[in-house]
C-alpha cells in the first residue's frame, strides 16, 4: 500500500494524463451512443437493423482507419498527435449533432468512433506502457479508471441533458468538454517535466527490423497474435452488442430507461475494481499467464441472464460485462507490452484497436440482425458462450511461452 501511494504521489501528473484521455473518450463509446439511439432511429426513421447496419459500417470504416492512423504516435510527438486527435474528435461530435441527411450521420458516427472510442484509448494505453517499465500493469490500470468513472457519472448527465436540451445540443456540450481538454492535455504533458521523461514524448529510436516487426502483416503471422486477437473480437462484439441494445431489452424485460441509466453504475464499479485488480496482479504473476480467464466473469452473467429474471438480473449481468473488460483491459495491454515490446507499441496497439473496434462493429450489426430476424436475447447468449468456450481454449496456448 505505501508503494503504491509513492507511486501515485510520484507519478501523479502522467497518470492524469492518462486518466483524462480514457475519461473524455467515452462520447464515442458505445454505453454512450446508446443512449441516442432512440432520437437517431425516431428522426431519422430507422429500424433496428437498419441503424445498426449504418452504426456498423461506420465503426468498421473507423476499425481500418485506425490501423493507419494509431501509428503516427510512433512517429511524432505525443503533445502534438493528442492535439490533433482532439480537435478531430469535437469535430466529428459537431458534424454529428448537424446531421440532417443520411450520409452527413454517418460521417458523423465515423468520426466519434474513430476518434473516441479508437484514438483518445490508443493514447491513453500506449503512453501509459511507454512512461513505465516497473509498474506497467499499475500504470495501465489506474489511467484506465477515467473509463469506469465515465460510466458511473456521464449517463445520468447524458439522460438529462437529452430530456432537457435535446440530442443536437448535447453533442455540442460534449465537443466543448473535449476541446476544454486541449489546454489540459499541454499542462499535464509538460509541466514538471524532467529530461528522463521527456525523451518518452518523442519517437523512440528503432531498428528496421523492429520496423518490419511491427507491420501488420509481420504481426498476422505472429502467433501471439492468434492467441489474444479471438479473445479480444468476441469480447468486443458481445459486450457491445449487449450495451447498444440495452434499451431494448430493458423494454422486454420491463426494466425502464432510468433504471438501466443507474444501472449502469454497477459496470462502472465493477470496471475499475477489476481494472486496478488485473494491474496490480499483472505485475506479479504478468498479464500473459493472466489473459486467458479474462472472459470468465462475463460467462457467468451471460448464464444469469438465460437462467433467471427479475430486475436484479441485469445488475449482475451489467456488472460481469464490467467484470471482464476491466481486468481484460488492463491484462491484455499489459501482457502486449511484454509480449511484443515497447518499442513499436503504438504501431502494434493500432492493429488491436482495428480488431477492437472492428469486434464492437460487427456486435450491433449481428445483434440488430437476430434481433429483427426474431431470436430472443436468451438464444443469442447462448451463441455467444459458445465463441466465449472456443476464444479461451484457443487462449490457453499462451501460458507455454
């Protein structure tokens, strides 16, 4: 524990850095967007399947995008590429409380996705395995909370300013949030700055080999990477799926919108719990020898929901998802680092971010699919255990190496 207090004390300022970019990237995570999926589907006149189609194509065309984008932040400087990431990202939140015409909601979906939900993470993780070789998995963890905290407090404030304001005017609020980061994000870069740390917000020098590594198609024939990516796309696309129609089956499952919006606190908690439990144990026994039992906790909710009813259901059931993907999160950054280096971090990262987004694509898609082909959400997580069974079977080949 007084580690751990020293580390914070003396690590303070990166560690908000890190916290403030995972935070404020959740205007383009799904948990958010969800909830103005109603007012999108009502003027826009769009069935399920219709708006998860476009919501879809726009995240996998963010999912591609990423995979060229994230590597810049091997190639400039950290203070210039979180600048531009977020001018782009209240940008993209503008078009999309403007948009009038199809085409214009899509552009606008592509771009909160790409930029928030892809690029302020990117940042927000491989900053963090870069500032720290000891206490990597602490480092990941505690800069990753910016997302549980978000979940906690921004979808109340997100409900009311859509009864009272409307859904336009509250992307506008939040595009003024994330451009009230930019003067933030300077001051936590370069204030107290010491020449050992400042070297980390600059390029690292690397070899051409470990340039040829890190291509994506080095890292398609790695076998690491086969051994992490399943576990990552049906994470990504189950979770996803769940929090995009969550709504939906609150309706069937007569939980109301309120509800589901408080809720939501239990995933929040759950979350950074995990989150911080998955770092501190990946310090000591290392992420690799931990990835494997990351789906376990959501497994379990997924069997609550098919087997039980009752309001309490979807508390536990939220939480699981929460359970999962906050120590997932902080385990598998970690074990990516010692896995496949520091050095090209940022190139490797933007390959499993693509994967990651392209999962949280495909998980809407499939869902509104089913969904409006009549499956139950109790046949769909069936289906879904099945994947969850194989990805970890498949996992296990991680803990020889």
């Amino acid at each position: 524990m007084k580690s751990t207090k020293q580390f914070l004390a003396n690590n303070f300022i990166l560690l908000s850095f890190g916290f403030c970019f995972s935070f404020f990237s959740s205007f383009g995570q799904t948990f958010v967007i969800s909830l103005y999926v109603p007012y999108l589907q009502r003027d826009f006149n769009l069935s399920d399947g219709l708006f998860s189609s476009i919501y879809g194509v726009a995240t996998l065309a963010g999912a591609f995008t990423i995979n060229w984008l994230g590597r810049f932040i091997d190639k400039i400087r950290l203070t210039t590429f979180s600048i531009r990431v977020l001018i782009a990202y209240a940008f993209a939140l503008v078009l999309l409380s403007q948009a009038y015409y199809l085409p214009v909601l899509f552009l606008g979906i592509y771009g909160v996705r790409l930029f928030g939900q892809g690029l302020m993470i990117h940042i927000s993780i491989t900053s963090m395995a870069r500032f720290f070789n000891q206490n990597r998995g602490k480092a990941i963890s505690i800069s990753a909370l910016g997302h549980p905290f978000s979940e906690a407090f921004l979808p109340a404030l997100v409900v009311a300013s859509l009864v009272y304001f409307g859904w336009r005017i509250s992307l506008v609020f939040s595009a003024v949030l994330i451009l009230m980061m930019i003067p933030l994000t300077v001051y936590l870069l370069l204030k107290n700055r010491k020449f050992s740390q400042l070297k980390m917000y600059f390029p690292a020098i690397v070899t051409k080999e470990e340039v040829e590594q890190a291509k994506t198609m080095s890292l398609l024939k790695n076998k690491f990477f086969w051994m992490m990516a399943p576990m990552a796309i049906v994470s990504g696309a189950t979770g996803t799926g769940y929090l995009f129609f969550q709504l939906k089956l609150g309706e069937i499952k007569g939980w109301s919108p309120t509800f589901i919006a408080a809720a939501f606190a239990a995933y929040a908690v759950a979350n950074a719990l995990t989150g911080l439990l998955g770092g501190f144990l990946s310090d000591k026994f290392t992420g690799k020898k931990l990835f494997p039992f990351t789906l376990f906790p959501f497994a379990m909710g997924l069997i609550v929901l098919v087997l039980f009813n009752g309001w309490w259901v979807y508390v536990v059931f939220i939480a699981s998802i929460g359970f999962s993907n906050g120590f997932g999160s902080s385990v598998k950054n970690t074990a990516m680092a010692e896995l496949f280096g520091t050095k090209m971090l940022g190139s490797i990262r933007s390959l499993f971010t693509t994967l990651t987004v392209f999962s949280t694509a495909l998980g809407p898609l499939f869902f509104g699919i089913l969904l409006d082909a009549g499956y139950s959400f109790e046949l769909i997580s069936v289906m879904a255990l099945i994947l969850f069974v194989l990805a970890t079977i498949n996992s296990l080949r991680i803990l020889k190496y």
